[in-house]
C-alpha cells in the first residue's frame, strides 16, 4: 500500500482528489497502486504529519497561505528525502516550475483544473520512479558490501538512520556519560 498525503487550503480540491484517488484504477508498467490517502488543509500541519508518518508521496497545491506548494515541499523532502513529490497549481508560473525542479527535484508540475487520466497516470509512475530508486540504492549497497568497500554494521547504521534520523548519533557528557537529549543540557 502506498501513502499518499495531499495538501490543499481548498477542502473542496481535496475531497474531490480523495474521491478520485478511492474509485480510478493508479497504474503504470503492469502494476496497480493501492492508496491509502490522507489531507491536510495546512501546510504547516501536513510538516507535522510528515514528522509522525512515512509517505510514499506528497502532493501540494502549488499557492498557499502559510507556505507555497515548494517550500513545503522543500521542507518534506528534509524531513522525508525519498518520498516523491507532485504540484498541483492553477496558474501557469514557468518560474515556479523551474524553481520547483531545482529546488525539490518534483516528479510531475500538474495544472489545474487536472485531467484525472495525467494525474492517475503521473502518481503512478511517481511511485514506480520512487521504488525504482530506493530498489537501486538496495542493490548498489549489496555491490559495495560485496567489494568489500561497506560492512554489514555500516548498512545496518545507514538503514537504522534513514528511519529515524539521528539514532546513530551519541552525545556524550564531560563524565563519560551518555546525554539522551543534548539540546536539555546546555545549561
């Protein structure tokens, strides 16, 4: 199951997604997709969510009022590096899709209104792209441990520091204890 988080101030835009996302087929290369879709009005509380859950896909409405579509999308992707990411914009900004490209390195920029056939067909392939990659990164990993240039322990790190970031991380007091929470000690 892939989750998708969709973020739009207009609750009308993400109800009519939501409904679109639950009925039409998400297909590409032979494989279907199942959905689990989750929305967020805010952009600050779809960061928030991103801090609790893993998602396989953002996609934002490119103008909103606390943050546009790329700097949150800027701000999911620090938070989720491998997640891929969609704008949904119902003006034409060539500006902001060149932005968007370089800055967040976004799968697809979408125009509003959107034919449902491109926006099923672009989640689809955004996710296929995404497993492709993280499929990749496995097999690339394997080929390093192979030739000898990365040991079992430093994947293990790496895969354990992916999923919660900073757990590698030791902070150590002047007395040789271990500090849980470095940012409570600065006293």
């Amino acid at each position: 199951m892939s989750r998708i988080l969709l973020v739009d101030d207009e609750e009308s835009i993400l109800k009519s997604l939501k409904r679109l996302l639950r009925v039409a087929p998400c297909s590409f290369g032979g494989k279907s997709y199942v959905l689990d879709i989750e929305t967020c009005t805010s952009a600050k509380a779809a960061l928030a969510r991103a801090r609790e859950e893993d998602f396989d896909l953002f996609i934002s409405d490119y103008r909103m009022p606390e943050m546009d579509g790329i700097e949150f999308l800027k701000a999911a992707k620090q938070i989720q590096p491998d997640a891929a990411r969609l704008i949904l914009s119902g003006y034409a900004d060539l500006n902001a899709l060149i932005r968007a490209v370089n800055e967040v390195g976004i799968e697809r920029f979408i125009g509003k209104p959107w034919n449902d056939y491109e926006l099923l067909s672009a989640i689809a392939q955004a996710l296929a792209h995404r497993e492709l990659l993280l499929e990749n990164r496995e097999l690339a990993n394997l080929v390093r441990q192979e030739m000898g240039d990365v040991s079992p322990e430093e994947l293990e790190a790496q895969r354990l520091e992916a999923l919660e970031p900073g757990i590698t991380e030791v902070h150590w007091g002047p007395d040789g204890s271990v500090i849980l929470d470095p940012e409570l000690d600065q006293h």
